[in-house]
C-alpha cells in the first residue's frame, strides 16, 4: 500500500518539478492536477484558516493582537469594513468577496508558546475543523515545529511572528512561508547605524539566550558589527526566563565594554533591559566613549513592559504603524478603528501574510496547496507596508526594507515607543539563498 | 578581585530575594503543615498591589481635543493626572515613591487575602493528603494569575523606583575603598529591606507570647490545643503573616522585575528548592539556603566558570539542591517528621 | 500463572476498558473530541498517568520530575527513527532502555530520601535534564526548535530496503503510516494503552502491589518486618519510568519532532494533577484526569464568542449576550480559568478525584438499605 503511494506521489512530484523547469503557464499546471485535491480543499461556501496564536502563557498580549489582525483580515477579505490593505496591495487579485466565491471562516487555537501545545493546536484545526492554512505564532522554536508538522499534513504555514534564521534557513519548508525579517537581516541593517552613531572602535558585549534563536542573532550581529571594526570583548549565554539578570550584568562593569548588546525577546530582553539600565550602565563612560546599549530585535508591545529603560535604545523592527506610506496608513487607520490601538508589527505580519495567501487562491485560481504555492513563490508585491516585497522561491523568505528605530525619548502616548532612525532598503538586506543550507522539500499533496 | 567582590554583593542580593519569598512559604509549611502552591501567586499579588497603587495615582482626567487627531483618526485625548492637581508637591511626591508607598497599602490587603484564603480554602485541607493540596493551591494560583490577567493582560507592566533611588550606588566609596563596586541604590534598598523583614518575622516568632505559642504549634499542636489555646485561630494568623510577607516582597520587587501575571510561577519552583535545601519548616534554614543559593548561583553565572564547566549557572540551584539532600537528610536545618511522610 | 490472580470483575473491566478505549472515535463524536491527533494524545498521557500512578498511587511517592522519562524516550525514540529505521517497534524498544536507564539512575539516587524531601529530588534532576536540553545539549537535542527528521539522516537499516521517498519519511509499522495523523496512530496508540492497562492491572493485583501498598501505609512497619523497601520502590520508579518513555515514544512516532519543554517541570507537574484529578490510587481515575485535562487544552481553547453565541442561541437575544459574554471568562483564552476552577472544585467536594464522584454516582443509584455511604471519603482503593 505505501509502494503504491510513493510511485503516485513521485508522480506529481514529477509532475510538479518538470513545470516549474518548463515555466509552464499556469493552466497547464492546474490542469495537471485538475483530478487532485489536496488536505482539506473547501467543497461547500466557506473556506476555514486556522489563527494558531499564543493565548495563555507570557505572550498572550502579542497573541491577542494577532488574532485581532486575522480577524481584521477576514473582515476585509470578506468585503467588510474599509477594505484596509486590500485597497492599496498592487497587484492584487482580491475582489473582497471572499476567496474564489467563498466566504472565509476561522478557527482558532493556543500555542502556550510551547512546540507540542502548538502541534497539537494546529492538527486539531487540519483535522477537526478542517482548515486549509495556518499561521501566527510568536518564537521561532514553534515556527519551526508547526511548519514541520504543516509541511507533513500538506497545509499551507504562513509564519507569524519569528526572527530566527532558522525558519527560512535550516529548517525551511515547501510548505511554509515567513514575511517577517530574520536575525541576519537585522545585522545587515543595524550595523551601519550602530557605526555611524556610535563609532568605529568600540568592545562589544553581548548577553545572550541560550538557546538557537539567541545564538543565530548573536552570530549575524557579531558578524555585522566585526566587520566594521568592533571588536568582541565577551559573549555570555544567559539561561532561558532567567528573571533577574543581575549576576550576568555585573561582570560586564569591568570588563572594558563599551556597549552591550542584548541578545533577548519578550520578557527576557523587559528584564535584562530594565536591570542594565538600573546598573547605570548607560550613565558610564568607558574609554573615554559613553556606553551604550544595543536590543537588536525589539518587541514593541513588550517594550512597554520596559518603560523609560528602553528610551535611546536601537534596535531594529520589522515594520512600525507610524511609517508614511498608504498602506501603513490605511491598515492603521482600519486597525485603530477597529480597535481603539494601533497595530503592532505582530499584527502587521499576520495580516499580511492572511491576505498574501488568500491572493494567492485567487491567482492560482484554486485551493490546491501545490498551485497556491506555486503562485507564492517568487510573487514580487507592493502596497503592504513594506515597499516592493519578493517572497523568494529558493527559501520562502520576503525580501523588503526593514526598519532600524529607536526607543522614542518623549513618547506621546503608550503606542508611540519607538521612532524610525532608518528604513534600509531591500537591496541591502538581500542575501544568497544557499548560506543558510536546509531544503524546501517536496511540494506534493497530501490527502488528509 | 573587584569582580569578586561585586559577584558576592549580587550574590546577597539574590540571596535577600530568595530568602524573603521562601520566608512565608517555611513558615506556612513548618506551623499549618500545608504544600502551599498558591505562595508564588501570592507574590505576585503584592506585586500587582504596587502596580494598582501607581494606577489610581496616576488616574487622569480626561479631555478630548477635537483639534487634534491621532493617526487612525480620531479625536486626541488630552490626560491630567488628578493626584497631582489635587495634592500639587505631596501628589508628585507620592507618585514618585509610589512603590515604597504600596507597601503600606500592600499590608492590610495581603492580610486580608490571606486570612480569607485560610479561612475559606485551606483549613479544610490540614488533614488532607499532601496531594489534595497541591492539587487545590495549585488551581487557586491558576485562578488568581487568569483574574490579574483579565485585568492588566500579560504584558508586563514597568513600576520606576523612587528618582532619588533610581541610580547606581558606589557601594566602594561608602566603605571607603575609593570609586569601586557600582550597585543599583533600589536593590541595595531591597537587601535591606529583607534583612528587616526577615529579622521582624523572626523576632515575632521568637520574643513575642503569641510566637512562641505557634512555635510551640508547630512542634506539638494538640498539647498546645489541650492547654486550651486556640491554635487554630494563630495559624490563620501565621497564614495571613505569610501571605503579607509574600506580597510586600513582590511589592517592592516590582522595579527590579517588571511584574506580569506569571512571575509567581516563574519563581515557585526556586522558593521551594530554597525551602527545601534550608529544612522543612525552618526559617533559619531557609534564609542559609536563600543566601547559600543566591551566592552560588552568582558565581555560577561569570565567564570564568562557565568556560570550565559550561552550563554549571543553569543547573547550579538544582544541583546543589541533590547535593545538599543526599548528605543532609533533611536539608540544612530541617527537623526530623517534617512533612517526610 | 500469569492470569492467576486476576478476578471475573478485572477480566470485565479490561474487556469493557478496551471496547471503550477501541470506540473511542465513536464514543468520543458528540464531545468532539474524535478526531485522531488529540485521541492519541488521550491514550499517550493516559499511558503516562497510569505509569506515574503506579509510583504515586501504590507507594505514595510523589515524584516531580516524570516529565524527564517522557522526554529522554522521546530523544531516544527519534534517534531510533534518524540512526536505524522508521519503524516504531525498534524506536520504542530503543526508548524504553532508555528510559529505564535513566530512571534507574534517578531513582536509586532520589530514593535515598522520602516525602517532600525525594519530590524535590526529582524535580532538580527533571530540571537540570531540562535546561541542559534547551540549552548546552542542542547538539543532541536540537534545543529550541526540537529534535526532527532530515532527509539527510543516515536511517541504515531503511537505507539497506531501498532509497527514501521525496519527502521526509514517515514512521511506520510495518508499511502502515503512523505519524500521518489519521487513525493507525490513534490504534495504535490504543492498543498500546490496552497493554499498559492490562499489566498496571497485574501489578495492581500481585503480591509486589500489595507490598508496595504497605510502603505506602506504613513503611517503618514493613521495615519492621524484615523486609527491604528500597528494592520494591527502585522497581517501582523503574517501571513508571518505563511507562513513561514509552508514552515518549509514541508522542514522537504519531508526531516526529520533539521539544524541550515536553520536560519541564510544569509538565511533570501536569501528569501529578492528571493523576489526583482521576482519582490516585485508582485503576482508572489517572487516565481520565488526563483526558479532562487534555481535553481543557485542546478543545475548550478553541472556542469562541462566536461558538458559544451557537450553543446558546435558543436563548432570547436580550438574555444571550450577558449568558455569552459570561461563559467566554471560561472559554478561549480563559481555559486555564476553568483548569482552575475545576481543580478546585473536584479537590474541595470530591477527594478522591473523579472516580470518587464516579463511585459516589454509583452508590446512589444502587443504594440499597443504609448502604449507601458505606465507602469512607478518601481511600484510595482501586476503583472497579
């Protein structure tokens, strides 16, 4: 029985492998897989997505802003409400009736920000309620397992929330697609505004978590920062929820560093901030320069969590709501409308990648998971916020500009924490697809 | 030999923290013979009696200027604190050390919960299986961390020490050693402060009539209930005492650790490691095991030592933790019949 | 023999446990809860409760670090399916060492110690597996992102049958798909359950049962009596610790990839609450806490407003919104509210766990006479 499924499946996949070489058109493809169906394709008039966000555990809050902006998105996908990013994504094939005639549903589910809750979450979703697509999600650690577990039921994973290079890299998937940056990009970015603020010659220390996502942000913005001249005085792992940092703090007194760069995310880089801050870290000098510190990733709505600690903090960020472009201003405007806040870039990414999906049912002109993908990769986009975007077909990495902000010294309210020091566009941020390793892996369907 | 020092300062520090959070969990062990799981929400608790504190100081008044929009488009609201336009300086003032302040607040309301938890939930569980009430304090804890949740969402919420104390601290200089040792003001305030803390916890069970009788509870509690003392009635008391204990300590942590629904959780399984390397029931012996863990764990964590044996800061409370059980049977200071059945 | 000691009343519980456990997809279909990943998971944590009840429920030792068999059978299970094969018959041989090695380790070392004193020991060892695993042993454990499969694994003894598919491999046996989410994993996940039962059973009814019952009741005395107790623990512990590596194994054949926090003490602090949710010291009581508890997790997370404005729709719309807007603390995100609450609740009315309830239940309705109330509160007998 499973010889008989291997030879069919090496069949599609030769179907699939000698149309992508043969740039086919698409109607050949579609109609090659014309018989096929895929996990869970809708038969009746709705179609079900599944928003897999962490609801209980300490990034509930970034959670519950996802969810707000997938709900938003099916809002505007079904034709409700202003039409938010829909209005100004060029090209698009969206027509804010639902996708392909059907009205989209939703199901959700809680990750507990742990990989099994997660799985278990997102396989409740493919074979209860039947959903087609999941995404969200806050680390990298469950990117990684529910796009594994996606790539094996055949479901499309749009990626919410997650910066290891990982995603993209080692262990990326035929099935998965990230539009959030990743850890190498933010180097790229931040290095030269690091240099240009702070100068050529200076010690950097970094605290980091000790585990893959620190250790790859660690290693890109060593790398970055070497380049231009610093040097590394120390690079000390810190325990996952360590809570109070202190004891990793002190020794960065005497060490001779002159910035700190904190390797941290969520309620770790709240903590360590706050306690580096309070060790009068940014009141020193050291050789003769004053030390400064350095949150390379930043998460805006933790960074509340972090108060007046994180003003005059670089960083950088995926996407801000205080950008100047249309589709900035018309996702804010219909978020804040809707509810009373403006987005984070947690929520900015969801939405994204929800109506990036849904135009790509609407191209491939079916919910077959190997068309939709198909017409994801490579698909080159303008109007979401981010300027001319390419999900490129190699990683299923989007390439776009990326933001270096900095905590914002006299914010006008709790949302306006940060101000953007620096949009670097995507040419700079482009990498060679091979650096990372890994493999895509089939794009075969899968019955579920 | 400054980094020495310094590591041994932070390692008091931690140790201040371990030893006051662990403090009222020994004392609930040692006199009510109760595993109590809620301690850690309790801790937090008093934490979040610190942030509503700041809250109601920093209640606005509220005025919509219609001239002004905010990105999405609507009108800009303007917002006026009320204590500082009713109490002028003091309402400043009072803003400012707002978190010394809830302590004072923190006391009564921690007494209260307290005594309303012993009084509705925990005395029908003395006699219960060790199991029972775990099983109980455990979802009582779930239930208050999902009731603050409702309420301040689990982002945690920053609380600034007072500006006077928000700086760094030559601690060098004070002992005379020149310009050495910088050291936050707020957690050299806070090792002082468990230092009094534990000192009049101690001092309550040791000098006073009332402690001795619920010492003489914890050694032997129907002889004290033939002598016609109502026991019972003084552990209520000491549960309430634990309970304001916890909360002051998560209070005044607030500055040093943002606080969150979560952080009792995230510091349950550490106060029972310290409680239970210092000795069932034994205060001493949890404020030894506080500081022993808070130094170890410091020293654990410099680079030196890491690069000799790599990893040793995560699993040095633990560790110590097995081997301090497997040479002393009872932990540090433990007494025999402790909770070992 | 081997049957020798087992009743015409156990014979029919297992026979009815194992129809129950077998129709679960029918059984299961107006909770909706019948669909195969969360089945598996009901049998796999009732595998885990049964074997922890084994320890906690007999002797009245409370270990806090159970999770870390779970998680040691888990690596090994998955090495097993990267190093040799993606059949799940060496993987969970290959666990079930495993497992019994470590819990070997830990348990002679923890035993020396007693009540709280031994909980605290194997929590420390659990944690220390579990920061060492997230952590400085990635290598091994591939930390944060878990341990998976690769097409690059050298899997010798598959690659000496032929050349790997396109795709990742998927576990099997025997040519029949595990870890594909549909129902041979659920089956066989059951059947595992059934065995794992039928032996607690065994164990339950046998003279090494009763003697660990008497550790747990008074151990001086079975001192007393010549007997040495540590042996019978340390057999014990052991075998939890292989019902746990094998509840690890099969979490990672029905789902290849495999995390850290699965051995974190909040975990193993779950499997405690499973057992004393159902009922410690019962046959029974320990599976079915874990399915409630799972149950909260997977399918009380799921719903929303708009779910319960479906439940409650026959209600005037006037009354609605407030029922709604009620029940929704306890739904959603507030399912660990009604985690909570529920502990609360089943520890403070019914000490015994739910097999209480179940035994209070059954009294009533057979109450015969004066008796009704014959059983005390809190005894921890096996429920039948």
């Amino acid at each position: 029985m499973s010889k008989f499924i291997m030879t069919r499946r090496g069949l599609i996949k030769a179907g699939a492998v000698s149309g992508v070489a043969l740039a086919a058109p698409m109607h050949f493809v579609r109609n090659a897989f014309a018989q096929d169906t895929s996990c869970n394709m809708p038969t009746g008039d709705t179609v079900t997505f599944g928003w897999n966000v962490p609801q209980t555990g300490p990034y509930a809050d970034e959670g519950a802003d996802e969810l707000r902006a997938f709900q938003l998105a099916v809002k505007h996908l079904n034709g409700e409400g202003d039409g938010g990013m829909i209005q100004t994504m060029k090209p698009t094939a969206l027509k804010g009736n639902g996708i392909l005639g059907k009205k989209v549903a939703y199901v959700t589910g809680d990750t507990q920000t742990k990989s099994d809750a997660a799985r278990d979450s997102a396989k409740r979703m493919v074979e209860k309620d039947g959903a087609i697509m999941i995404s969200g999600g806050s680390s990298s650690g469950v990117a990684v397992a529910v796009q594994s577990l996606c790539q094996d039921m055949g479901i499309v994973f749009m990626a919410g929330l997650t910066h290891s290079n990982d995603t993209t890299g080692k262990d990326k998937k035929r099935y998965g697609f990230r539009h959030f940056f990743n850890a190498y990009q933010s180097g790229i970015a931040l290095a030269p505004v690091l240099a240009d603020e702070y100068g050529k010659d200076r010690k950097a220390y970094h605290l980091t978590a000790d585990y893959t996502w620190g250790w790859t942000q660690e290693e890109s913005i060593k790398n970055a920062t070497e380049e231009l001249g610093w040097s590394t005085v120390a690079a000390v792992r810190t325990p996952l929820g360590a809570g109070d940092f202190s004891q990793y703090i002190t020794p960065v007194l005497n060490s001779g560093a002159d910035v700190l760069i904190l390797n941290h995310y969520g309620k770790d880089m709240v903590n360590s901030l706050t306690q580096a801050v309070q060790f009068g870290l940014r009141d020193k000098e050291v050789n003769g320069k004053k030390f400064e510190v350095v949150v390379p990733l930043f998460s805006e709505l933790m960074a509340q969590g972090a108060g007046d600690a994180v003003k005059g903090i670089l960083g950088t960020a995926n996407w801000d709501w205080k950008l100047e472009d249309e589709a900035t201003k018309a996702f804010t405007k219909s978020f804040g409308q809707e509810y009373g806040a403006p987005p984070s870039q947690a929520a900015h990414t969801c939405y994204v990648q929800a109506l990036l999906y849904a135009d790509a049912c609407e191209r491939a002109g079916t919910f077959f998971a190997p068309a939709v993908i198909e017409a994801l990769e490579g698909f080159e986009f303008d109007g979401m916020g981010n300027g001319k975007t390419l999900y490129r077909a190699e990683d299923h990495q989007c390439f776009k500009t990326a933001l270096v902000v900095r905590g914002k010294e006299n914010p006008k309210d709790k949302y306006d924490l940060m101000e953007i020091v620096r949009e670097v566009p995507r040419e700079e941020l482009t990498y060679d697809a091979s650096i990372f390793g890994g493999d895509l892996g089939p794009s075969d369907a899968k019955q579920c | 030999m400054d980094a020495i020092l310094l590591q041994i300062l932070n390692g008091l520090d931690k140790g201040g923290a371990y030893a006051l959070i662990a403090l009222g969990l020994t004392l609930v062990f040692g006199t009510l013979g109760v595993v109590n799981f809620a301690h850690g929400a309790l801790f937090m608790l008093g934490a979040f009696c610190a942030v509503t504190f700041n809250k109601v100081l920093s209640l606005e008044s509220v005025v919509v200027d219609p001239t002004q929009t905010t990105a999405w488009g609507s009108p800009l609201e303007v917002r006026t604190p009320y204590v500082e336009a009713w109490l002028g300086d003091f309402g400043v003032f009072l803003h400012n050390y707002s978190v010394p302040a809830s302590v004072i607040i923190a006391i009564p309301i921690m007494l209260a919960i307290g005594i309303a938890i012993e009084r509705g939930l925990i005395q029908y569980f003395y006699k219960r299986p060790h199991a029972d009430q775990i099983l109980v304090t455990f979802g009582l804890a779930i239930v208050i961390q999902e009731v603050i949740k409702k309420f301040y969402g689990a982002n945690p919420i920053p609380q600034a020490a007072p500006a006077d104390f928000s700086g760094t601290a030559y601690v060098g200089t004070l002992l005379g050693m020149g310009d050495a040792l910088p050291y936050p003001w707020w957690r050299l305030i806070y090792l002082l402060f468990s230092f009094v803390v534990i000192g009049g916890v101690m001092a309550f069970l040791q000098f006073t009539t009332y402690g001795m009788v619920v010492r003489a509870g914890m050694r032997d509690r129907e002889t004290v209930g033939m002598l016609g003392i109502d026991i019972e009635r003084r552990f209520t008391v000491v549960f309430g005492l634990a309970a304001v204990v916890a909360g002051i300590a998560g209070a005044m942590y607030t500055p040093i650790l943002p606080p969150d629904y979560h952080m009792g959780m995230d510091f349950l399984v550490l106060s029972f490691v310290v409680v239970v390397v210092g000795g069932m029931g034994s205060l001493t012996g949890a404020v030894v095991a506080g500081f022993l863990l808070g130094i170890l764990q410091s020293f654990a964590s410099m680079n030196e030592i890491k690069s000799i044996l790599p990893g040793i800061d995560q699993i040095i409370i633990y560790l110590v933790a097995v081997v301090v059980l497997l040479t002393m049977p009872r932990g540090l200071m433990g007494r025999k019949g402790v909770m070992e059945d | 023999m081997m049957f020798a000691n087992l009743s015409r009343n156990d014979w029919l519980l297992l026979v009815g446990f194992s129809v129950v456990v077998l129709a679960g997809p029918i059984i299961l279909q107006p909770l909706g809860a019948a669909y195969p990943a969360l089945m598996q998971k009901f049998c796999i944590y009732g595998i885990f409760a049964l074997g922890f009840n084994i320890l906690f429920g007999l002797t009245g030792y409370l270990s806090f670090g159970h999770a870390a068999f779970l998680g040691v059978g888990s690596y090994a299970a998955m090495w097993s399916f990267k190093l040799f094969t993606m059949n799940v018959i060496p993987a969970i041989l290959f666990a079930m060492v495993f497992a019994c090695l470590f819990a070997l380790i830990i348990g002679y070392v923890s035993l020396r110690r007693s009540g709280i004193y031994f909980s605290i020991l194997t929590l420390a060892f659990a944690q220390m597996s579990y920061n060492l695993a997230y952590s400085v042993l990635t290598p091994l454990t591939n930390g944060e992102t878990g341990l998976q499969l690769s097409r690059q694994d050298p899997r010798v003894i598959d690659a000496m049958f032929g050349s790997p598919g396109p795709g990742l491999p998927r576990a099997s046996l025997f040519g029949v798909d595990i870890s594909g989410g549909g129902y041979p994993g659920f089956y066989l996940c059951a059947v595992a359950l059934i065995v794992c039962f039928f032996f607690a059973m065994r164990i339950f009814r046998s003279p090494f049962g009763m003697m660990l019952r008497g550790i747990k009741s008074n151990q001086n005395r079975m001192r007393y009596t010549g007997f040495n107790t540590r042996p019978y623990l340390l057999s014990a512990f052991v075998i939890s610790g292989l019902y746990a590596g094998l509840a690890g194994a099969l979490m990672a054949a029905t789902d290849p990839l495999v995390g850290a926090e699965r051995m974190q003490w909040t975990a193993s602090g779950e499997v405690v609450l499973m057992t004393i949710l159902g009922g410690a010291g019962t046959l029974v009581g320990p599976i079915l806490g874990a399915g409630v508890i799972k149950y909260f997790e997977n399918i009380f997370s799921s719903f929303s407003d708009r779910t319960l404005h479906g439940f409650f729709s026959f209600l005037p719309e006037s009354l609605q919104d407030p029922v709604v807007s009620f029940f929704s603390l306890f739904v959603g995100d507030g399912w660990n509210l009604t985690l909570g609450v529920v502990f609360m609740l089943i520890v403070i009315f019914l000490p015994g766990g739910i097999m209480e309830g179940l035994r209070r239940a059954w009294n009533l309705v057979n109450r015969k006479g004066d008796g009704g109330d014959a059983v005390p509160v809190g005894q921890t007998q096996p429920a039948e």
